[in-house]
C-alpha cells in the first residue's frame, strides 16, 4: 500500500488538533509522517515534547492501526485501544496514549471539565 494520502494527512491534523482542543486542554498535537504510518506527538506549555503513538493507515481515513510509543524501549509496540481492537479512529488512539502520558493534563481535563 502506498502511504497516506495528502487530504487524509490534512484532515487527520486536524482532527486530531480539534480533540486535543476540547479533551486535552494545555498540549498541542503534532503529527509527522512516514509511509503509511503518523506519528503523534504532543507538546506542553513549557515546549515538551512526548511522543504518544503511531498511526497506521489502513485505506480509510476513520481506521487506523495504533501502536503506543513505549519510553523503556525508545520504540512503538502495536496494541489495542480501549475497547480491544487494534485498529479505531485517530481520536481515540489519542485518547488513550495522552491518558497514559500526560496525567497532569488528564487531572487538570477532568477538574476542569465539569465533572466535579
């Protein structure tokens, strides 16, 4: 398969800049890309990159492979999103990464959100 369409790159930006927005106020979303893979990278305030995940273009600009970036192996490891299956929609996979590596802005989404 050929890589990632360039009006499926634009629209994947943002997408993924728009849910961070809402869901994940204080971090900006990048992504960079590869072959058929994105990769997702966040930034904090003070100019911190995390690496979250890698995206994997499977034809359909909804469902995408997802690989959690792993810190103790410097690498990407394909895994599931929350409801099990291995591929799912961008947001999601953003979702669950920026839920494993970033739990201040998780407290500071959740303080801030309305729940309390």
């Amino acid at each position: 398969m050929a890589g990632i369409p360039e009006s499926t790159k634009i629209s994947l930006r943002q997408r993924l800049v728009a849910h961070a927005a809402t869901n994940w106020p204080g971090i900006s979303v990048s992504t960079r890309y590869r072959g058929r893979f994105a990769y997702v990278t966040a930034t904090d305030p003070d100019g911190d990159d995390q690496p979250l995940c890698r995206l994997r273009y499977g034809g359909y600009a909804n469902q995408w492979g997802f690989a959690i970036w792993r810190a103790s192996h410097d690498d990407y490891a394909d895994s599931v999103l929350a409801d099990g299956s291995p591929t799912g929609t961008a947001e999601a996979a953003l979702d669950l990464a920026a839920g494993l590596y970033l739990p201040a802005t998780t407290h500071h989404r959740r303080t801030n959100g309305g729940d309390h």
